[in-house]
C-alpha cells in the first residue's frame, strides 16, 4: 500500500537540501525506485519534506542510502510522520484552478 511519508526536520536550510539531492544523484539515488512523488517546501531556513511511496519497504531501502548523508550533513531528519494513502488523483483540473 502506499504511504506518504513527512519530515520536518529542525533547521535544514536550501543550501542543506540542496547538497542533499545533489548527493543522492551521485550516489544514483536522486529519483529512487519506488517513490512517486517529492516536494520540499517551506521557508528557506526551516524546509519539510514530503514524499509519497509505493510501500513501507521502498521508503526503508532508500533510508539505508539517505541517513548516512544526512548524518554527514548533520540534518536530524526527526521522526517522519507515516500514513497510508487513501486516494491519489494526479492531473485532474477543475474551472478554478485551471488556466
């Protein structure tokens, strides 16, 4: 089943993220298998991340890649906040937000 998936780690700054995603692309991780979605968002020194993932097991499999740069990094990631996905629609347009 899939999860979406929420940090909201304490202080991680875009140059932060940024050395992140640019360390999970060298590492041939920047898009891993099994998640489907990415957003960071948020103001530029205190980012959040949410993702969502086709199962539990993909999320862990990429952590084995994604916590030792954060650790590098000293970015505690915190406690991620876990929920399964009841419904997902991708592309649908309505009047008020088309355009």
């Amino acid at each position: 089943m899939a999860i979406v998936v929420r940090f909201t780690p304490n202080g991680m700054t875009a140059a932060k993220y940024d050395e992140i995603i640019n360390r999970l692309r060298a590492v041939g991780a920047g898009s891993p298998a099994g998640r489907t979605f990415h957003v960071c968002f948020g103001d530029p020194n205190n980012l959040k991340v949410s993702d969502i993932w086709d199962s539990h097991e993909t999320f862990a499999k990429f952590g084995e890649t994604l916590m030792p740069i954060l650790g590098e990094l000293g970015v505690d990631p915190g406690s991620p906040e876990i929920v399964e996905v009841h419904n997902t629609i991708i592309g649908e347009r309505t009047s008020a937000n088309a355009g």
